[in-house]
C-alpha cells in the first residue's frame, strides 16, 4: 500500500495504542532508560531528565486493521530483503527513528515521514523473545515514533515564518480577564513600560522581521520585564527578555565577573529569537512556544505528555491544566497586543515614547570606569551606562571592548581613554552568619549592610523562604 495513503491510518493506530497504555512506575522506567538509548529531535535535550514516565508494561495492543499490520510487516520484510534474511530487531527500528531525526533537522520532513512509517513497520515486523522488559522497550518505541510523526505533522504547515497575521489576535474571557487588569490596578506599569519601549522595541521589531518571525513578539519584553533593561526576577532571571543564567548561556550569552550579556538589549533579542525559533520548531504554534517560554519546555511537554488525546497544537487545550503563571501569560500577550492596537477602545492615551540613544562605538583596551570617563568626555555618566548596561561593574573589562558612547564624543572618548587610571574592582570578601530565630533575608542584608540577592547569589539560593535555624550564610561584604 503507498505509504502516503496508509500514513493517516498508522498514526491513528499509534494513538489508540499510545492512549492505552498505562503510566510507569519508577522502576520501570529506569529499567526502559537503562536499556533504551535516548534519540531527541531539535529542542528536546532539556527533556530527557524532565519528562514524565511513558509507560509500564505494554498494554494489550489494539484491535487493528489486519491489512495495515500486514502491510507494516510487508514493508519490514521488504526492506531486509537484501540482508540475506537477517530478521528484524528492535534496534533497527530504534536505527531508522534516528535516522529521521537526521532528516527532520535538514528540513527534509517528508523523508523523515517516511522513515518513522518504515521504523514502525520495523517495529511490528520485530520478534517478541524476551518478556517484561523487551514489552516495555516496544512500548516506548511506540509511543516515541507516535510522537516524533505528530511533532513533524503539528510543524508542516507552520513554520516560523510569520505574517502579521500569524499570531491570531483573539479577544476571549481570559483575555478580557487581562486587559481589564491593564486598565486597573496595572494601568501605571503599562503606560510606563510602553512609553520605554520606545528605547528598543523598534530595533527588536526589525530584529524579528528579519528572522522571518512574527513582530508581536517585539511586545514581549513588556509582559516580561517592563521593558526595564535590569529587571530580576525572584527566580533570578534578568534583563530585557529575563533569561535565568543557564538558559542564556545555552543560546550564546556570556556571563562573567565583569560582563552579563543578559542585559544587553541587541544580544540577548538574539538569543531570545534563537530560542523562540527553537520552540515553535518543537511545538508549531506561537500560543504554546509562549506558555513554553515562560515556564520551559518540559513543563509544557509534561502536561502534552498526560493528555489522552496529544495535543501540540491548540493552546486552549492546555490551559486548564498548566500552572496560573503560565496560563496567564498567552492572555495577557494578546491583551498587550489589542490594547497598543488601539488604545484609545481600551481608555489608553499614551504620551511620546522615550527614544533611543544615537551612539559610536570605541575600542577600550583596559579597565576604566564609565564615570570617570564621562567626567573627561563631557556627558552624563548614567547615558554611559545606559549604552553600555552588560557592564556589571560600571566598568569596562580588562582586554579589548566595543564601548558605547553617545555620537560625536568616539574621538575625544578615544583620546581620553589612555590618560584614565586602569581600574581594579574592590574584592568581595564573606563573613559567616548563623540563622538565629525570626530573622530573614532582608534583616541580615540590613544588618551586614548589603543586599538580599547577593546573599542569595552569594550562598546559590533562588529563595530565602527556607531558611532554617542555625543554618550557616555567607554574607559578602566589602572589603575596606
């Protein structure tokens, strides 16, 4: 039987079988990662260690069209025709889901169809010689090339090249919800994060255009971090797009003890486009790559994962079941995007929106700090620093540095550099605080004269609610 005429009945099988089946238990399931190598598409590596047990013991297969187990047998057969009869394994169907891996990263999707088709054909052709654990083994099987053929289905025919149209901008409940929160109590935070996303947003827009993505997406960083170039999150995210340190550092950003190229604007859109792209490669539609961006990936694939029916595509689905945060934040997107649409149906009348700052580049090939060089060159030194916010310590980095000065000042800034005094940040020193009862973050970095997220960054905690008594804290401090 043609394989493209067959395809629609095979992946409805995979579901029934994969729908079936029951949840593992842990042992199980170490048992299945034991004896199963791991195969991941594009964007899945933060998967492996987060999602949720597949299955336990194979479930009793479903009743199935006898010509469709024929023809997947045939098919088997015929491919290992040329093998001198060498029969059919399970690592060979494992071989060929591999394989359209490799071919659904060259963009060859059809291919990678065909492939899955063939490695499940492989899969029903396969011997049953062992018990328990091979069952299980198949089982997974099963459910990774179900899985693996929705994913490439969910992607066909919406790749990240996106109209204007691309993201539907539905007014529902949840989106009232939000734009009359917009209205409210947030109505402040929104006049002033949209009147500073006059700094940026008009290069992120381009940024994205250029991407072959959607330029909504350039009204991100409002929800995120109100277009603050140095907001924290309590999860110690930061910047413009709040990336947390381990998922910036994946998509290219440096972080170091003189630089965080989380907080600079151009960089980190990169990375957040690199990383959107990603997302919409793994799910297909811009509402699920969002809830996705804000909680990750495996949170998200967590709830696909425990539907009976596997949705990757209808955000809506989901809702219900993802965490209120994340569940939010698609609503509130699409509420940003109705209300700067048109302002005035939702009661907004914006002032002039700040404007970026035209700048020149010079190269520093020492430490030299962005006050006293704004004292030589003649502007203010927060305009430096505006520029130039990656700089953690308001000073350049030791080697050669693209600095950011305000147009007109690159020859006298160049000049001035070498008369400046090489600078040495002050070296962080600790004392050792013991947690007494009743006290909390906030008191001891009032005590020791410093901050909560140092104390937090110092000791690598995300939060200080779980402090016990008579736990032991580095405090940094000063040195005099």
């Amino acid at each position: 039987m043609d394989r493209l005429i067959r395809f629609p009945f095979l992946l409805l099988l995979l579901f029934t079988l994969a729908a079936c089946s029951t949840h593992t238990s842990p042992a199980a399931l170490q048992t299945s990662q034991e004896t199963t190598p791991a195969v991941m598409f594009p964007g899945e590596e933060s998967m492996v260690a987060t999602a949720p047990a597949v299955h336990e013991q194979a479930a009793e297969p479903a009743p199935a069209a006898p010509t469709l187990a024929a023809d997947a047998a045939g098919d088997a057969a015929d491919d290992n025709s040329g093998d001198d009869n060498e029969p059919v394994t399970l690592d060979a169907a494992l071989d060929l889901v591999e394989t359209a891996r490799q071919l659904w990263a060259a963009g060859d999707r059809d291919k990678a169809i065909e492939t899955l088709d063939k490695a499940y054909a492989a899969l029903l052709a396969a011997p049953m010689e062992g018990g328990d654990k091979e069952a299980q083994q198949r089982e997974d099987l099963r459910f990774l090339i179900s899985r693996r053929l929705t994913e490439i289905y969910s992607t066909r025919f919406t790749k990240a090249t996106g109209t204007h149209n691309e993201i539907p901008l539905m007014v529902n409940d949840h989106v009232e919800r939000e734009i009359k929160l917009f209205q409210g109590m947030e109505r402040d935070f929104f006049i002033e994060s949209y009147r500073r996303s006059g700094r940026y947003r008009e290069q992120m827009a381009k940024a994205f255009r250029e991407a072959g993505m959607p330029e909504e997406l350039s009204w991100l960083p409002l929800i995120e971090s109100g277009f603050k170039v140095r907001a924290l999150s309590r999860a110690r995210a930061l910047g413009l797009w709040q990336f947390i340190p381990s998922t910036g550092y994946k998509y290219g950003l440096k972080r170091t003890d003189w630089v965080d190229e989380r907080l600079d604007p151009e960089k980190a859109t990169a990375a957040a486009i690199a990383y959107l792209r990603e997302l919409h490669d793994m799910f297909g539609d811009w509402a699920t790559v969002l809830a996705a961006y804000n909680c990750g990936e495996g949170a998200v694939l967590r709830v696909i994962r425990n539907q009976k029916i596997n949705y990757l595509d209808n955000f809506w689905d989901l809702y219900e079941r993802l965490p209120r945060e994340t569940a939010r934040y698609y609503p509130r997107f699409l509420a940003t995007l109705a209300i700067v649409k048109d302002p005035a149906k939702y009661g907004f009348a914006f002032d002039e929106l700040e404007q970026s700052m035209p700048f020149e580049t010079v190269s520093c090939e020492k430490p030299v700090q962005l006050a006293k060089l704004a004292e030589k060159i003649d502007c203010d030194a927060d305009d430096l620093s505006l520029l130039n916010p990656e700089l953690r310590y308001q000073a350049t980095p030791p080697g050669s540095y693209a600095l950011k000065v305000p147009s007109g000042k690159a020859q006298v800034a160049s000049a001035s550099i070498d008369s400046l005094p090489k600078y040495a940040p002050p070296k962080p020193a600790f004392v050792v605080h013991r947690v007494r009862r009743g006290e909390t973050l906030s008191t001891i970095a009032v005590r020791y004269r410093t901050s909560v997220s140092r104390i937090l960054e110092a000791n690598n905690l995300r939060s200080g609610r779980l402090l016990r008594i008579g736990q032991k804290l580095k405090i940094p401090v000063r040195a005099s």
